[in-house]
C-alpha cells in the first residue's frame, strides 16, 4: 500500500447579516418565480401549437368539404343549364327564369 496523508480542512461557519441575506432571498425568490413562468409559458405553448395542429387539420377538412360542395354545385347548375341555358336561379322562391329562344339558338 502507498504512503497515505490525510489533511484537515477547517471549515468556519459565518452568520450573515440581514443586509446580505436579503438580497440574496429576494434573489432566489425571484428566479424560483421566473423558473416557474418559464415552465407556464413552455407548457401554455405546447398547449397552443396542439390547437393550432388541430385548427389546420380542420381547416384542410373544411378547405376539402367546401371545394368537394362547390365542385357538387357547379354541376347541379351545369346539368341545369342544359335544360334552362343562361337561367337566372332564385333560391328563396325555388324558381328559375329564362328565355326559351336561347336554347332554340344553341340548338341550331
């Protein structure tokens, strides 16, 4: 076995004054309030980027569903022009005004 040394090592306890120690507890108290404002703020954010996941999943269903009714309507209308060609549909009345001469003109 090696030659061993143990040194002492004193260690003097101080009691610090209320001029030092309370800017040093008004210090960590604040940081311990930061700390815990970071944690909100990270968890208010993964709160908010999930709803914003969430709103554009629904706004590519909504984006889908208006283009799939829009393309819907287009040939409702499409299929209502063969028969009443450039009529003028009213939905309140469930009416649709046109001129007969027309499609007599587009059949010739």
């Amino acid at each position: 076995m090696a030659n061993e040394t143990i040194q002492k090592i004193e260690l003097v306890t101080v009691e610090l004054t209320e001029d030092i120690l309370t800017p040093l507890r008004e210090g960590n108290g604040k940081v311990q309030e930061l700390v815990n404002a970071f944690g909100q703020i990270y968890l208010r954010r993964k709160d908010l980027e999930e709803e914003m996941v969430k709103l554009e999943e629904g706004l590519e269903r909504a984006e889908a569903d208006f283009k799939s009714q829009n393309d819907e309507m287009r040939n409702l209308v499409a299929e209502l022009e063969k028969d009443y060609p450039r009529g003028q549909i009213d939905l309140k009345e469930g009416t649709i005004t046109w001129n007969p001469a027309v499609k007599e003109q587009m059949a010739k």
